[in-house]
C-alpha cells in the first residue's frame, strides 16, 4: 500500500487518502485531490510534496497549522514525518501514514473507494449484536432466520421504497412545477443558509460532486445515487426556511448529473 492520509479529527474523522502523486493539492474545492467539503474551508488549504524520500506539508491557507509541536505559518512548509499529527485551525487533524515503501503510487478504483471508507469499528447494527433477546428466547438459542426466506421481504420493501419515491417525486414536481434549476455552486450558498438542511447531507453532495470532478464516474454516480433516494424519501419533512427549497434544487441537479454519468 502507498503512504496515505488519514482524518483523526474534523468532518472527514476515519476517511484514508492514498497519496497517488508527488504533489497532492488538499482544500475544499471539488477538483482537489483530497476534497474537505466544507464551504468555509479554503479552497487550498495545503500542498503535500514527495521528495528525496520525504514528505514536506506546505501552508497554503491563511492561517497557521500545528505540525510535530512547530507552528506552521502561511506560506511556509515543513517535513511531515510518519505518524506525526497535523492539525489545521478549525480542529481538523490529519496523520501521515507511511507503510514500508512511501513513494507515491496510483492505486486502482476499487482499492481507492475501499481506502476512502471509513472503519466502523465494533458498531452493533442489531439487536442480536447487542444481546436482546427476541420473543422471549435467549440471544443464542433463537433459532436464525434461513436466507432464503430474506430475500422476497428484501424485494418487497425495495418496492415499497421506490413507491414511496415515485409517488414523493411527483408531489415535488407537482407543488412547484415552475421553479429553475440552479448550478452546484449556488445550491450549496443556499444550503448554509437554510438551518433544515444537515451538515452531512451537504457533505455527501459536495463529496459527490468531488468525484465528478476528479473523473471517478462510478464513484460519483453511487454517491448522487444514493443521495437522491435520501432526500427523496425525506424532502416532504423538510420545511425549507428559505424561498429557495433546497433539497427540491439538489435533487433536480442530481438527475442532471446522473444523466451524464450514466450515459
């Protein structure tokens, strides 16, 4: 494995970067190589540099960074060494993870999403994780459920979900049928203003267009995918508090994006 980032703290905490190349442009704007989706973020906030065996983190932002005890000012740079925690002004921290050899590598597409996903760690996802007990039997003496049998409950309740889709999109189309579709840019001005709309699903939007930008279109396409179910099935909770509906703006711009993608 090539050396890679890893997020200890911030709105990132447990994602891991490979460092793919002899410079990596870190920032907020979707065509950086490792992309902080977050608008108050600068936009490059630093350069990580491979040279002579060694990793030098340059300060491109406007305010300090903490490295290994050292102040790192704007515009100065420092070796980055393994291991050591580099911690920028709004909390974020990032270590640098060198395996055996630290040369930057390309790593394929599959092995890229693997390293971008982060670790859940003894997290029970069910209650025979936890140890209920169900139907008045112990945890370890009910009997399982054969798979088999999972699978027509697993097919009816995609098709009660899609349901619910269909039938929530075309109240959306419906109750505002002469709205325009706004650019990336502006949904996400919009989102920061409007206090119904969620940190993390901005950051799943952003984090989506990010793979656009950076050419992984299978990646952006799960990410958009997966972010037009969610806000489809939730956008007729969602009482904007502004004259703009958000989440009715990011799923017609989300449409338009998969219609690129998949074609």
């Amino acid at each position: 494995m090539p050396a890679r980032i890893e997020f200890q703290a911030g709105m990132l905490r447990g994602h891991r970067f490979a460092i793919e190349r002899a410079v990596t442009r870190v920032g907020s704007a979707p065509h950086s190589d490792i992309c902080i989706p977050n608008a108050e973020f600068p936009n490059h906030a630093m350069t990580l540099e491979y040279r002579d065996g060694v990793y030098r983190v340059y300060n491109r932002s406007d305010t300090a960074f903490h490295l290994s005890g050292n102040r790192l000012l704007p515009g100065e740079a420092l070796a980055w060494p393994d291991s050591d925690v580099l911690e920028l002004d709004n909390g974020t921290q990032l270590i640098l993870d060198v395996d055996v050899d630290p040369r930057p590598m390309p790593v394929s597409a599959e092995d890229r999403v693997a390293s971008q996903t982060p670790e859940l760690e003894n997290q029970p996802h069910s209650s025979d994780e936890i140890g209920l007990p169900v139907a008045g039997l112990p945890a370890e003496s009910r009997p399982a459920m054969p798979k088999s049998n999972l699978i027509p409950i697993l097919v009816i309740c995609l098709c009660g979900l899609g349901s619910l889709g269909l039938l929530a999109r075309h109240y959306l189309k419906d109750a505002v049928s002469s709205r325009s579709t706004l650019g990336f840019d502006e949904i996400v001005e919009f989102a920061l203003q409007d206090e119904a709309m969620s940190e993390a699903t901005l950051t799943r939007f952003q984090l989506a267009e990010a793979a656009v930008i950076r050419g992984h279109r299978k990646l952006a396409a799960e990410r958009y995918g997966a972010l037009r179910s969610y806000l489809i099935q939730n956008s007729l909770e969602h009482e904007s508090s502004q004259a703009v509906n958000v989440p009715e703006q990011m799923i017609d711009f989300i449409e338009y994006r998969l219609s690129q993608l998949v074609h």
